[in-house]
C-alpha cells in the first residue's frame, strides 16, 4: 500500500477548510496509508495521536508563533527520520505554509533522491496579505514552493490564476474542497430547531442571519454586523467562529448598541453545525477575499438561502440570482438590501427555486465521494 505523507499547520481538532478537507478525503481514500506532521498550537494536544487514517504528529510546546516558526525545521528532521522508515510516495502539503516548508526542506537536504511533492493551495488572503504579511515572506514562500512541486492542485480557477502569477508554468488541476452531503441533511436537523432557538432566546417569529467565519479581516464579519443597524429589529445574527478579530467586534456591537440582536458563538463543534444551519433563515459572509469558502457550500447543501461578495473562488459556484445573490464588498447597506430582497415575502418562489438550484448544483459537484475519486487519481 502506498504511503502519503501530509504536511498542514494546523489539523484537528482545531478546524478550518484545509483541516476538514484532508479529514474527508483520507477517510475515503482506503487505498493508501497517511502520516501527517503538523504545529502542536495548543499544550492539551499529544504529541502522536491516531484521527481516522491518519497518524498525526505534533511538533512544538503549544505556543502558536514558536512552534510556527520551528515548525520548518523540526518537521524537516522528523521527516527525514520517517522517510527511512517508511519511503513515502509523495510528500502532500496543505497550502504553502510553515508545514510545507518541512518537506521542502527535507528535499533540499535528502537532494539526491528528494520525494515528489503535492502542493494543494488553499489560501484565501488578499493580495495586500500575501505582498506585507511576514514582511514579504508569504510571497517568497510561494515562488519557492512552486518551484519545487511536482503536481499542484488548486481548489478554484481564482487560485490556480494566482499560481500562475507567481510563476508556475506545470499543469494544474482544481480539485475544490467538498460538503458531507448526509450530516448537513435539514430534516435530520430540524428536530432540534425550536430547542435550539429557545436556548438562543430568539422567538418564532424572528429571522436568524447566521455567519460561520474565522474572525478575521478578510471575512468581512464587521461589514455584516454593520449591516444590522438598516434591518428591523425582528432580525437577529448568529456568528459562529473565533479569532483575532473577536474583542474589536464584540466592542463594534456594543457601541452600535446591537448586544440584543447579534449573538456570538465562538468555535462551535463541527458536527453541531448542521443544526445551527437549519434554524437559520439566510446565510451571509461579505468576505474581502477567499480561496473557495466551504462554509457557502454547507449552507448551500443544508437549503439556506447565500448572500456573498463576488471575490476569489466564491465565483466558481455562486451565480447572482441563480445559486445565491451578490452584495457589494465593505458595503453594509448592500448586505442589508440583498438580506431584505430574501425575506421580502413577495419573493419567496424566486427564493425557494435559487435554494434548490443551489442544493442540486452542491450534490452534483461538491460530494467528497466524487472529490475523494478526483484526489485518488493525482495520488495514483
């Protein structure tokens, strides 16, 4: 059986895109066998753990930036170490990010027999992110790691353009991050909605906006909380995720006196995200930039109505008015006029027939089975 081994930053539990993609293709991917290096980040994490298929080494003391930034060089030693044993096929790296930059490293010292690379790309961020962030270094990282890969795949045709421009001239293959069609089931769901809802204090004749989001800048959470203050009253958001932008967009609510209409969540279990989903009534991210945005397309599968800002891969499956609607970027008052235009009661048909133009679109092109069959023959 062949031997994989995956390189990514951050994996399970903690949770992103990145994270859940290589959960749900390695669990369906029965004819290989994976290893995975990866940051420790948190101290409550061990060191070496079996998730699904995969062996998870953790490398670090459970301080982000540290073990980020040794990250490359430990995962490089320990890389080498694992080769001897175990003479992987490829080297897998989840976005080109510390992670990745082990196995290149590893290749630069083994340079006599260095292992074929996989380079999945991910990323999402601005190019204003990529040109300043690390001073530069996420730029040169990229042109490097390009250099060094065997086979890219990309997870919309906005990051495969990107790849282009910072010169990889190889083929490229997109292979978009999918939707566990089964858990995101609304009927499954729906048993719990009432209870849900009344445990949120938010009562039955109320409208629930949800938002499933990193806190970050280029979410555009902001931008949608702004966007409350043109709504009616009976209107309430739900945010669900963490990051660094969590305290400044707690004080945003306070000071736009909304503390009783927006209620934020943190980081919830992911397999309690189907329920939350189903008690919405419209899913909204106004995000600055995104890779692909696999949170659209679980909103999508679970028959919520999508409002989202026309950036990066989020055009490769929303169609204005034909899967979800578009809104301007770091524009509230756009955000709040498509939120109304989907509750409108007037437009309800043309609301029903974009919800399960969407669902259909989802099941025909974003199962991780037909993913996983896709990723199978790049290992192959």
């Amino acid at each position: 059986m062949k031997k994989i081994l995956i390189f990514s930053t951050a994996y399970l539990p903690l949770i992103g895109g990145a994270e859940v993609a290589i959960k749900e293709l390695t669990d369906r991917l029965a004819d290989f066998d994976f290893d995975l290096i990866t940051a420790r980040l948190k101290p409550g994490l061990p060191k070496l753990e079996k998730i699904g298929r995969i062996n998870v080494y953790r490398l670090g003391f459970g301080v982000p930036i540290l073990d980020k930034l040794f990250l490359p060089f430990s995962g490089a030693v320990l890389t080498l170490r694992l080769n001897r044993e175990n003479c992987y096929e490829y080297f897998w790296c989840m976005m080109a990010t510390f992670a990745a930059g082990a196995a290149y490293l590893a290749n630069i010292i083994r340079f006599w027999r260095p292992t074929p690379i996989i380079l999945t790309l991910q990323e999402g961020d601005s190019e204003e992110h990529f040109k300043k962030r690390w001073f530069g270094m996420i730029n040169l990282s990229w042109r490097l790691a390009l250099k060094k890969t065997k086979i890219l795949t990309v997870i919309s045709a906005y990051l495969a353009e990107r790849a282009r421009k910072f010169g990889y001239k190889g083929e490229i293959q997109i292979i978009p991050n999918g939707v566990d069609l089964n858990k995101f089931k609304v009927e499954s769901s729906k048993l719990k909605v009432k209870e849900l809802k009344n445990k949120l204090g938010i009562s039955e004749n109320e409208k629930v906006i949800i938002t499933v989001s990193r806190l970050v800048e280029k979410n555009g959470v902001g931008d949608l909380i702004e966007s409350m203050g043109y709504l009616s009253a009976d209107v309430k958001l739900i945010i669900i995720g963490g990051g660094e932008l969590e305290a400044d967009l707690k004080s945003k609510i306070a000071d736009l006196k909304l503390s009783d209409r927006v209620i934020m969540l943190g980081s919830i279990n992911n397999q309690a995200l189907p329920q939350y989903l189903a008690a919405a009534d419209i899913f909204v991210r106004p995000s600055l930039s995104e890779g692909q945005g696999i949170s659209f397309l679980e909103a999508m599968a679970a028959g919520v109505p999508i409002i989202a800002t026309p950036v990066g891969g989020i055009v490769d499956f929303l169609r204005d008015g034909e899967t979800g609607w578009f809104c301007g970027v770091k524009d509230p008052h756009s955000i709040a006029e498509k939120i109304k235009y989907v509750f409108d009661e007037r437009n309800k048909d043309k609301v029903r027939e974009v919800v399960n133009k969407a669902k259909e679109m989802v099941e025909k092109t974003y199962d991780w089975d037909l993913i996983a069959e896709k990723m199978k023959t790049v290992f192959k």
